[in-house]
C-alpha cells in the first residue's frame, strides 16, 4: 500500500482537510503507512515566525478516509502550549521585565 503515489494521495487527503478545517499555518508532515495496522498517519504542524511546531497528527484508514484529525481549537492548544515554553532572549532591564510578569534569566 505504501507507495510514492499513495503518499501523495495520503498527504493531498490531509492538505485538503487542513485548508479547510485548519487554516493556512498548517502543513502536513510525510505521511507513514502501519501495514499492521492499514492506516497511514500524517503529523500536523504550525508554521510560525519562530518556526515549525507539531499541531496533532491526522489518520487515515487504508481507503483514504479520515479516522482521526485534530480540530481548530485542539491544534492551536497544541502549538500555543509549545510556543509558551520556548525561551525567548529580549533585551530590557531587569526590573522592567519582572514587572511585566517575566521570569528573568541572565546570561553572562
């Protein structure tokens, strides 16, 4: 079952759905075939100005229908729960970003 020209159909099936139940920021990842399982799955991720972040994963079964995808709020809970954890460098004072509610952290 896992050849290119089903990839693509698998990756063109979830491309579709992200246009329309997603939004442009998504993309589908390269799309993986469970012979044992006869589903494909299909990594989701978020394209932001601090990079490429996992969303969810979308499966299909062996026919090319939908199983499992992860919905519009799912996917932006995802993404903004790893955006938060990722550290920034800004360059202020200390005192500034402490009011603002920032954990400081010195380097140097």
């Amino acid at each position: 079952m896992a050849t290119k020209r089903n990839d693509k159909k698998a990756l063109a099936t979830v491309m579709d759905y992200l246009a329309v139940y997603i939004g442009e920021k998504a993309v589908a990842g390269t799309p993986h075939f469970d012979a044992a399982r006869q589903t494909w799955s299909i990594p989701v991720l978020c394209v932001t100005p601090r990079g490429f972040f996992f969303g969810g994963k979308v499966e299909l079964d062996a026919h090319f229908e939908i199983m499992q995808a992860p919905s519009k709020s799912e996917f932006t809970r995802v993404v903004e729960a790893q955006l938060k954890r990722l550290p920034s460098v800004v360059y202020a004072g200390e005192a500034e970003l402490e009011a603002k509610g920032f954990e400081v952290v010195k380097i140097g």
